[in-house]
C-alpha cells in the first residue's frame, strides 16, 4: 500500500516564503526611492502630511503648511554651516551615524547621547520617510534609511533635502519658507546671526521660537555663531559644496 499522502494545507514555509518577498519588495523599492530623490526633490516629506493631516482632523482651518523648495547653491552658505554648527559637527567626516557620540552615550547614565541630537542624515531619514515616535521598528527603519542616504547622496545633497524639509515652526518648512516667514528675505540673503537664530529653534521648533527668541534661543544663537566661526566659517561649507 502506497503511504499516506500528508494533507494540503498552509505549513510553516509558506508564510516565511512570503515574509521573504516582501523583505525583498521593501529592500527593492526603497534602495529606488532613495535612488529616485538623489536627483527628484519631494513635494513633501513624511512629517509634512502627517502635520497636515493632524490639522484636518482638528478641523483647523488657519493652518498653512508654508514651504518652498530652493536648491542649495541658491541659499546663503551660512544656513548650511549653521546646522552643522548647531545638530552635527561632524558631519563632513561620518557615514551616517557619530561613533564619537555613540560611544558617549554607552558611558552616560541615561544610554543618550550628550549632545542630544542625531546627525544630520538620521533626521533626514526620520523627516523625509518615518513618522515620530519611538519604537524598535521606526529606528530600524531608520538605521536603513539612514545607510541608503549616505551611501547613494553625497554630502551636498544630504544637506540640500535636510535645508528644505526641516522644521522652523509649527507648519514652516525648509530654510526659504522659514527665511521668509521670520526676516523677510529669501533664503539667499540671510546673515551668520539670522541663520544661527534659525538653527537655534531646531531641537523643537514648536517649543523655541524664531520670532520671539527666549533667553535660551539667544544664547544658544550666540553658542552657535561661536562655533560657525571655529569650524571655519563659509570655508566650510564651500568644501562640502565642492566649491
């Protein structure tokens, strides 16, 4: 007598199997994504229509996402030393993430860094693709992202997508939008101090105002400007622009 078929049905393999494809499909479309924006700017970023969205849902009608797109060599050199300055000294030199920072933050009682912020390219993958908040698969999400930006942009453009979709305010997006809306220029006319103001607000733009600077944000300005000038001033950014 021939054995006894086993019966058809769904086993282990077979989800795995799936899981497999869309880790695969994921892989794929983001590894084109990134590839797409090296050269595409985006209408939006993540934490753009998520705003947007929490506004509608709140029914409030004077919200106005403020943002327009300018491209790097149309900004003032001193808005890129700024945020450097300001979030990520070491960008120029990393691949992603501060070892130097990581390092501390194994040292310190709290397990964070101390300066309190992650690099550059971290917020641009947070900002650009993710969602706030914190969870194990957001900031794995974001270790991939992170590794994708830094291996397919250059520096230039890291800081370009950083320029334009970073927060200033509730609803102000990107250095012009931000330039316009607090000094009255574009952001090519913007001084070391207005761009040191600027960047002071960014660990929490909804917090720290531009307009109304608190004693906190004008010190912080004045830290900033001090550190513009240490790590070279427009020197700086002309090296990362390749100028």
């Amino acid at each position: 007598m021939s054995a006894a078929r086993k019966p058809r049905g769904l086993s282990w393999r077979s989800p795995l199997r799936w899981l497999c494809k869309a880790a695969l499909l994921f892989v794929l479309a983001s590894v084109v994504l990134v590839g797409v924006l090296r050269f595409v700017d985006p209408p939006r970023s993540a934490f753009m229509l998520a705003r947007s969205i929490e506004a509608r849902r709140a029914d409030d009608r004077d919200f106005r996402l403020k943002q327009s797109w300018q491209p790097i060599e149309n900004m003032s050199r001193f808005l890129p030393l700024a945020v450097i300055a300001a979030e990520d000294q070491r960008f120029p030199d990393h691949h992603g993430f501060d070892v130097v920072e990581i390092r501390k933050a194994m040292h310190t009682k709290s397990g964070k860094p101390a300066r309190g912020a992650s690099t550059i390219s971290q917020q641009v993958a947070k900002n650009l693709f993710l969602w706030s908040g914190r969870s194990y698969v957001r900031k794995g999400l974001e270790v991939w992202f992170t590794g994708l930006i830094e291996l397919m942009w250059p520096k230039r453009r890291i800081l370009e997508m950083y320029l334009n979709i970073a927060e200033f305010g509730d609803g102000v997006y990107g250095a012009d939008a931000a330039a316009r809306q607090y000094f009255g220029v574009g952001a090519a006319r913007i001084s070391a101090a207005q761009a040191a103001r600027m960047a002071a607000v960014m660990p929490n733009p909804k917090r720290f105002l531009v307009a109304k600077p608190s004693a906190y944000v004008l010190k912080r300005q004045r830290w900033i400007e001090r550190q513009m000038r240490q790590l070279g001033g427009a020197a700086l950014t002309d090296q990362i622009l390749g100028k």
